[in-house]
C-alpha cells in the first residue's frame, strides 16, 4: 500500500525548471532550554543549519531562509542567501508564507532547519518526483518520508495505487493507520503558483491556532492532483528536537564521517571512538589510533599517526609525523614532515620544524622550532606576561635539555645547547651553550647530620 520513488539518483534539473529552496529555521528550540537558536547548535563542530544549506545550494538555484526576530546570528550564517524574517511565530505554513514573494518559478520545496541532515542526492530525487522522472507524469506536490525504527507518534502517510492520500496525524489515526510503517517527515516540493494559493487557503482552525504546513497535502489530493511520497533513511530525515535527539544526530553525523575517513584510505584502528569535525581532512595512509578527538579545522597529511587520547584543534600535522598519545595540538599550530609530538605535550600557534621531536611532558606556546631540533621533558616557553603574548624562535638542529624554561620574547640560534634546568632570559647565539642556572654547592657531611637531626625531632613529638 505504501509507495515510494526509485531510489537511484536522477540527473540534474535542466536549467529551464528552476527551483526554490525555503528554509524555516526561526525556531527558538524550546525543548533544548537554551538561549542559543535551535538551528546554531553543533554538529561534528559545525551549526547543524550549515548541512542543510550546503547541501541546498548543491541543488538549488536559489535559497531563501526564513528566520524569527533578534536572530541576526542565524542570517549571517546563512548569507550570501535571503534571509526573511517571521516577525509572529504562527506555524510552518506561516513561515513559509513569508517567503512567497521570493519563490519565482519553477519548482519551491521547503525545508527545516532542524532536519539538517538531508543529502543533495535525497533533494534531487524529491525535485525528480515533480519532473515526473521514473513517472509517467510529474507530482503535483512531492512530500518526504521515511520508515524510522520507531514510527511512535510520526504522522502517518497513507498511500493507495502509488499516491498518496492523506496525511494522518498519530492522535487521530486508528489502529490500522498505526500500524503503517511510512511517516511523515515534513518537507514537501510543489509548483511555485500551487505553494503560493496553498499557503494563502490555509487556516488554523485548530486546538494550537497555528497554520501547520501539512494542511497542504490535504490541499492537493482535494483538487485532484498527483501527490507522491519520496523516501529516504530515518538518519536523513530526523528532526531535532531536543539535546537527546542532538546528541543522536550527532552520533549519525559522526558515522558518515569516519566512514568517508575509512573510504578515502584512513586507517581508524576503533573507528567508534574517533571524533572527527565536519572540515576535518584525513589523507591516505593516516593511522588514527582509540580515543581521539578532532576539533574544527585539522589536516593530517599522509601517512601521520596519531596515537590513542589526543587532541586536536585548527592545526595541520605533517606526512609522516607522530602525534601522541595524550598529546594536544592547540589552533595555530603546524607540525611539520616526520616531527614527534610525545605524550602530555601540548603546542599552541607553534610550528615544529621537519624532524623535530617534544616527546615528553612540555608546554611549547608561540614557537618557532626549527627542523631537527630535540626539546627536552618537561620544556615551557612562558609565552605569556599577563597581558602580552611573546614568541619564542629556536632554530634548527638545538638541543634544548629538560626542564628547560625559556622566558619570551628569547631567541636560540641555530645548532645551540640549552642546559638542563635553565631559566633562559636572553638570547643564545648560534652553537653556544647557555646555562642559566644557580651554581651548585656541596656541603660534605652535612647531609647525614641534617637528617639526624630531623630524626631526633620525630622522636620528640
């Protein structure tokens, strides 16, 4: 009883059916008790909105969004497209309506912010449904679908000889409609002029006083136009709702990454434990080891491991270079071809030459270290003054001994030697040795008497 469109991918609209994405996005996501617009809250480190608009405009000639008043941070995520303002939040078809006079011709389908996981493929087969492509004649108005694990209360799509009839909401179906697998996922495609009239006929004569946008569907079948389901997954069409319903998009998101991660030649050794960003590039022959999150804006280049419990955040790892484990690789920072970052390190805007190795326990902030250079355990550059931030430049091939303190703004020449457990202040010149610590002075003897005499005051309470 329950049809669906042919799942493979048809060809691109011709350039003569042009066609209108709307995007509502002006709900302020009560459920997911926050001051931050629903649509403005991440996925994999990105807004959830900024899937649904870049997938849209892989499609679509034009994108109009519609937005609720004061969210001036949803309009400059999503220009250079129009943006229209739902002063009164009076249900979907409303906001729909705002968008009228920008739908031109052709075909106008409208979408949610909140369902931002739906692939171009999925918006192409649906504009497909309206060209008639695979039909004998094209839909009046095409409608999304799908078959969730758990239909619960999903309005339900009732269907008879491939068409759809009629939309039915959970609470006012009976048992038999319950019982169908099909729901509604919202989003419908119709003509420009058809959307147009609908909109204008619809009232909200109901318990809410609000003008949903699935009146339209009701609209359709009346004048006796063709109305077609086109299904896609749960995991496109899911709604987000809530923080529970965020954190499980986010856990669908998170497959599709490592999964196109594994495809394009990435070794994750427990891929269900990697946390990949939405821009994070993994090139061919990278081993990511367990437990390791990417932050926004990493590259790793070819054949780089990264190690189990490491994090990274806006850097770039060189081919063949060695992150972790427990490292932390801070926004601005490049590792350069075969360097070595070792366990409890942690670079901020620092560059790490070709070869260098930090491989135990340092804090390396506004660097330079040039190629070939070893920093020693325990190594910091005190990068910070209280109000000022100051660079530390190391050139290459240095050796810098553990506890090493460098106090910037310091300069260390090409091919010098830092002492273990010196405070550097000033500049070291290339091949020098610097030490900058106290003279050590020993006492012979005095070490047993001290401890004798500590030991008697133990006894004495």
């Amino acid at each position: 009883m329950n049809a669906t469109v042919p799942s493979a991918a048809p060809a691109d609209l011709p350039a003569h059916r042009p066609a209108t994405a709307v995007i509502l996005a002006a709900g302020m996501g009560t459920r997911m008790k926050s001051d931050r617009p629903k649509v403005m809250h991440p996925l994999a480190g990105q807004p959830m909105l900024r899937y649904l608009l870049d997938n849209a405009a892989s499609v679509f000639d034009r994108i109009v969004v519609v937005v609720g008043p004061g969210m001036e941070q949803v309009a400059a995520l999503a220009a250079p497209h129009a943006v229209v303002v739902q002063q009164d939040r009076l249900g979907t078809a409303h906001a729909a309506a705002q968008a009228a006079d920008l739908f031109g011709t052709g075909d106008v389908a409208v979408l949610y912010g909140d369902n931002p996981l739906i692939t171009a493929d999925s918006m192409r087969r649906m504009l497909a449904c309206r060209a008639g492509e695979g039909n004998s004649e094209g839909a009046g108005l095409a409608l999304m679908a799908m078959r969730p694990r758990d239909p619960g209360r999903y309005g339900r799509v009732v269907t008879q000889d491939g068409l759809v009839r009629r939309i039915v909401e959970w609470a006012d179906a009976s048992d038999e409609e319950r019982a169908i697998t099909l729901c509604n996922a919202g989003v419908l495609c119709a003509g420009a002029e058809d959307f147009r009239r609908w909109l204008g006929a619809v009232r909200n004569d109901n318990a809410q006083g609000e003008y949903y946008l699935g009146d339209v569907v009701a609209m359709a079948v009346a004048e006796g136009r063709q109305v077609r389901a086109v299904e896609a997954p749960e995991d496109e069409l899911r709604g987000i709702n809530s923080r529970a319903e965020l954190a499980e998009a986010e856990a669908c998101v998170q497959r599709r990454l490592r999964a196109a991660a594994l495809d394009g030649g990435a070794t994750l050794v427990a891929p269900e434990t990697v946390f990949l960003a939405a821009d994070t590039v993994l090139e061919p022959d990278v081993l990511v080891q367990p437990h390791v999150v990417f932050g926004p804006g990493v590259t790793v280049r070819r054949g780089a491991e990264i190690r189990a419990f490491s994090h990274l955040e806006g850097c770039v790892v060189g081919p063949g270079a060695l992150i972790g484990p427990y490292a932390r690789l801070r926004p601005g920072s490049d590792v350069g071809a075969a360097a070595h970052v070792g366990n409890f390190v942690e670079l901020k805007a620092t560059t790490l030459g070709a070869g260098a190795k930090a491989n135990h326990l340092s804090y390396l902030g506004d660097a330079t270290i040039g190629p070939a250079t070893n920093i020693g355990a325990g190594t910091i550059t005190c990068n910070y003054d209280g109000v000022f931030k100051h660079r530390t430049d190391i050139g290459a091939g240095c050796f810098v001994g553990s506890n090493a303190i460098l106090v910037a703004p310091v300069s260390i020449g090409d091919g010098a030697l830092v002492a273990a457990g010196s405070v550097i202040t000033q500049d070291v010149p290339p091949d020098a040795m610097a030490l900058g610590r106290a003279r050590q002075t020993n006492k012979d003897g005095r070490g047993a008497s001290l401890q004798a005499a500590l030991r008697r005051k133990k006894e004495q309470g």
